[in-house]
C-alpha cells in the first residue's frame, strides 16, 4: 500500500514508518517538524536502507496536504501529528484544539475527494477518563479532564461520524497506554523538548545526570505499593501494531486498545531501571499530581483477538531500550 503517515518523524510515527517498510509497505511522511527534526529521516534511512518521501508540511494546511494526495496515489493515512502535552493544553486549549481538529478534518476531506479508504487515527487511553481496568473498547467514554484528551475524544466522534456516512471509508480508532522505549539500533526514541512530563523521559534524564531527582507524585493510591499503575508498552510493538490495523482495516469503525493487558507500579518502572541498566535513578515522593488517576491498564483481547496482534516485548526491554537511546543522545548525528 502507498501509505501517508502524517507525524511521521515524531516518536510513534519513526518506528511506525520503520514497521511499514519492513512489511513492502511505501511512505510518505508529512510533518511540520514542530516536535521532531529532519535528522529522524536519515535514521529511518540508516536502519531500513529506504528514504521515505517527505514533505514539510503543517497538516492543517489543506492546499499543502492536497498536493501530496495528487502527487502520490493514497491508499491509506495513518494520521499520529497532533500536540500531546496535557499540561500545555490547559494553558494553549486554542492551539491544541485548532491542531488535532483540523488536522484531522482536512485529512479526511481529502480521503474522501480522492477515494482513499483506510484511515488509522492516534487515540489514547485518556479518552476513557477515570473508569476502572481493565479497560474495554465498549465502555462509555467519560469526559476527559483537559483539551488534549477532548481533542482524541473529538477526533474519534468525527471520523465515526464520517465513516457511517460513507461506506467506503473505514476507520481504525487506536487508543495508546503508555508508550516507552526506543529502537534497538539506538536511533530512535523519544526526545522531548524542555523538561518532560512523563515518566520515561524524565527518568532517564535522571539517570544521565541531566535533572537530579525523579518526583514521584504520590504514594497513597490503592495500588500494589501506593504509586499509580500504568500500561507500559514498547514503541516497537505499538508501532506493529499499526501495521496490523491498516492491513485488516475493511470497513465501518473499528476501535482497539493497543496496551499489553499488564498493570507496573512507577516504583516497580523505576526499580526495573536500575537493576537492568546498573545505574541509579534518585528519588523523592511528594503529592499526587492534579488530575492522575490511580490505576489504568487495558484490556487487549479485541486487538489480538481482531487483528491478531499482541505486545511482545516487556519492562526489562522497555527500560534497557529507553536507557540505551538515552546514552547515543549527541553521539550519532547523521
Ligand atoms: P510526537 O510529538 O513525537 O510526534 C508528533 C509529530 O507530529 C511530530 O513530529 C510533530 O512535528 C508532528 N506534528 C504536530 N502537529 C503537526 C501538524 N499540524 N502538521 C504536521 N506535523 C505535525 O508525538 P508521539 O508521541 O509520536 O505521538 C503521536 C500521536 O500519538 C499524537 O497524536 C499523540 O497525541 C498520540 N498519542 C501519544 C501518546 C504518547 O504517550 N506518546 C499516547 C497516546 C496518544
Ligand atoms: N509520574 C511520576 N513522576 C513523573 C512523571 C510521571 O511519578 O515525573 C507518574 C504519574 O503520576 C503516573 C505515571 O508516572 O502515575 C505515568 O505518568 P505519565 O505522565 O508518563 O503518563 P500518564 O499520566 O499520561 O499515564
């Protein structure tokens, strides 16, 4: 399939590309580079020996975006660009909002004018709120606690809306838990700007010596040690997991978690750190942050089930994957 993967050098969308090559698929990748850099190109190149076509394009652009779809016979979008920080979508809900709305509208505008019928959408697990876990596909979506998740939840009703509309486009709705890790190569991974927000990141800047504590917030929650339980999974199979849902991609909407089914602790994350890379991650606990909820993990039955797709890779592969991308930071540039 020609595949346009929107978001493409950001952190998801590197190793899905990767994924997509890997099976014959062909690339092209449109991104704004608000959150990446072009070098992420050369590093797909590097590890699959193909140069995807690349246009620098904001995707709520609908002229920019058009071109690509009257250059390129379009068979399928996987559509990841989009701002994804919580925090920051509080302070900017216009800018959060305007980008992962229209953005997503132009792209399925277009794949309606030119008869592109697989659309694959990036989701989160933010948008079943605070329910209990396991969490399943058919839940009754609460409202989420700040514009990002609004904008997933958002999203998700638009492109259900388009598709019971037009029998031809079907949509694949991904709802992501936690992605961690990096390439095995060292290449790939994810590089926030400033400081991070979310747990990986910030620990391995930790344990670089880049920031000198991990807060963790809370240790008070009824979970198995007191710090809040998350879905960790490696980017690697999350982003197999695209490759599964464009390919079993028909018809009608089709929504599934992409998680391993499996709750760990932030205590446990951080102790699985340190012992796999021998290196020590200090840290404080001081009080819980505004807007967690305890516990979130999925239930993954309908993905393996319906796509014949599973998570493969565990905790010690996420932190060593993580811990090594983190140490080649600086080192390669290509
Ligand atoms: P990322 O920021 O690394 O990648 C997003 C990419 O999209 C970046 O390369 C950025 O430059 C590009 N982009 C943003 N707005 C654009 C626009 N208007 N036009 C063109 N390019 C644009 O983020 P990621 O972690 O790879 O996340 C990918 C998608 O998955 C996002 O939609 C995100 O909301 C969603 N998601 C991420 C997580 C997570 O924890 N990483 C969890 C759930 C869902
Ligand atoms: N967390 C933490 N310290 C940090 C960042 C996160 O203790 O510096 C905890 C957070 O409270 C949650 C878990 O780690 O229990 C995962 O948080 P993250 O922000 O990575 O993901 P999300 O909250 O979106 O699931």
């Amino acid at each position: 399939m020609n595949i346009l993967v929107t978001g493409g050098l950001g952190f998801i969308g590197s190793h899905t590309v990767i994924e997509l090559i890997k099976s014959n698929h062909t690339v092209v990748i449109a991104d704004n580079l608000i959150n990446s850099k072009i070098d992420v190109l050369n590093k797909i190149e590097t590890v699959v020996n193909v140069r995807p076509t690349f246009y620098q394009v904001d995707v709520t652009n609908e002229l920019d975006v058009e071109e690509i779809f009257t250059n390129h016979k379009i068979e399928g979008v996987i559509h990841f660009a989009g701002l994804k920080s919580v925090g920051e979508s509080v302070s900017k809900p216009l800018e959060y909002y305007y980008n992962n709305l229209v953005s997503t509208m132009v792209l399925s505008k277009l794949c309606l004018k030119y008869g592109v019928e697989k659309f694959v959408f990036s989701s989160s697990a933010t948008v079943y709120g605070d329910q209990p876990s396991p969490l399943k596909e058919e839940v009754e979506l609460k409202r989420t606690t700040n514009p990002y998740g609004e904008t997933k939840a958002m999203s998700e009703r638009i492109l259900t809306d388009i598709a019971n509309a037009h029998e031809k486009f079907a949509v694949s709705l991904l709802r992501y838990f936690n992605p961690v890790g990096a390439h095995e190569s060292g290449l790939l991974g994810e590089n926030p700007n400033g400081i991070p927000n979310n747990l990986m990141p910030f620990v391995t800047k930790v344990a670089k010596g880049e920031l000198p504590k991990l807060t963790i917030f809370g240790d008070d929650y009824d979970t198995v040690d007191g710090t809040g339980v998350r879905d960790y999974i490696h980017v690697v199979d999350l982003a197999k997991g695209h490759v599964k849902a464009i390919e079993n991609l028909n018809k009608g909407v089709n929504c599934y978690n992409l998680g391993t089914g499996k709750g760990t602790s932030v205590l446990e994350m951080v102790n699985a750190f340190m012992r796999v890379n021998q290196v020590a991650v200090p840290y404080e606990i001081v009080d819980r942050r505004p807007g967690d909820i305890a516990t979130c993990y999925a239930d993954v039955s309908k993905a393996e089930y319906e796509l014949d797709w599973k998570a493969e890779l565990t905790i010690d592969e996420m932190v060593r994957d993580a811990w090594n991308f983190e140490q080649k930071q600086g080192l390669i540039e290509l």
